[in-house]
C-alpha cells in the first residue's frame, strides 16, 4: 500500500491539566485564543482560527500517557513579533524560562509555561512563518 497524501500539518494538541480554569484563562488572555466548544465543565476547545488545543482536566494524580513530552510552539510571523511576544510574557508574569535566542537553523524562539507547568516555545522559523490557513 502506498502513503496516503501527505497530513496538512500538526494543528491538534491535547493536554491533561491539574488546574483547567487558570490553564484556559492563560490560552485565553495571554496567549489569545478562543473557545471553539467547550464540551463539558472538564473539557474546553479552543483555536487560534487554524488549529485546535483541547484541554482536558486530569481527575485523577495519575500521568496520563507517557511522559516523554518536552514542549510545543506557537508560530510567530517576525522575529519583532518575537520579541513583542517575550516583553508581553515578561509584563504579564508569565513564567519565562529564557531570553529570545536564535538558533542555527535561521529560526529564534524563547520559552515560558503555562499555569500547569507546560514548556511552551513562542518560535520564529523562516520555513513556516508567514503560512497562512484558511
């Protein structure tokens, strides 16, 4: 059997968190998006118009899957829409884990967490910046 057409990019993610309300109030009002459903009272959709995060509430202290997670991106456009982004976090009190620095490949990011402990990388990449989705 040959592959079938190739995925149109990763653009669903879905986390368990401890804390689902400060953890949607952070999507919401620092990172910016929207709900798209909220399912239930443990399980909200949101977008940033091409993608979808699910946050889920852990229920229980168990981990849930494997935990060989280390971080995701949120694609800026503009190096300087990077840096806006590490000066808003910084302002805001987001736990910023370091200073916006560029890598070998062109691209340059920073990171911070979210309320839950999530590694998150704002990133500039010149192969992806600027692709729009309809």
């Amino acid at each position: 059997m040959t592959r079938p057409p190739a995925f149109n990019g990763l653009r669903h993610l879905a986390l368990k968190v401890p804390n689902l309300e400060a953890c949607e109030k952070f999507y919401r009002e620092i990172i910016g998006m929207e709900i798209l459903n909220r399912a239930s009272d443990n399980l909200v959709y949101l977008t940033l118009g091409n993608d979808n995060l699910s946050l889920g509430r852990q229920l229980t202290d168990e981990p849930t899957g494997h935990t060989y997670y280390d971080h995701f991106g949120f694609v800026v456009d503009t190096k300087e829409q990077l840096q806006q982004w590490f000066e808003f976090m910084v302002e805001q009190g987001v736990n910023v884990l370091d200073k916006p620095h560029d890598h070998r490949d062109g691209a340059r990011s920073f990171h911070c967490t979210d309320p839950a402990g999530n590694v998150i990388q704002p990133i500039y990449h010149p192969a992806i910046s600027g692709q729009k989705f309809s």
